[in-house]
C-alpha cells in the first residue's frame, strides 16, 4: 500500500513537471533504477532520498 502511494506520487509529480525518469533522476542525484524501482511500487528508497525530494519536488 505504501510503496503504491509513494509509487503513483512519484510518477504524477514527475510527469506534472514534464520531467523523464532520467531528468528526475539527474535532478535528485540518484539512479535511474531507483526511479523506476519506485515508480514501479518495487523500491525501497533510503530515508535520505525521501528527504531530498520532499525537498525539492514535494514541497518546493
């Protein structure tokens, strides 16, 4: 339920701001793979990566 919530989060903020994967990637400083991982509800990103995108997407 969770990684479904942050998943979908994720992908609308990203696709809100017309950013790729690899765009929000290279913005956030982390992988592709963990990108996608997330975006796909397969991720288990780190307590800094949240960190970092609450932010700078989430709440600019």
């Amino acid at each position: 339920m969770v990684k479904k919530l942050l998943g979908d989060a994720v992908r609308e903020e990203r696709l809100r701001r017309n950013l790729s994967q690899n765009s929000l990637a290279e913005q956030a400083k982390i992988s592709l793979r963990t990108v996608s991982d997330i975006e796909n509800y397969i991720g288990n990103p780190q307590l800094e990566t949240l960190y970092a995108w609450q932010l700078t997407y989430i709440f600019p």
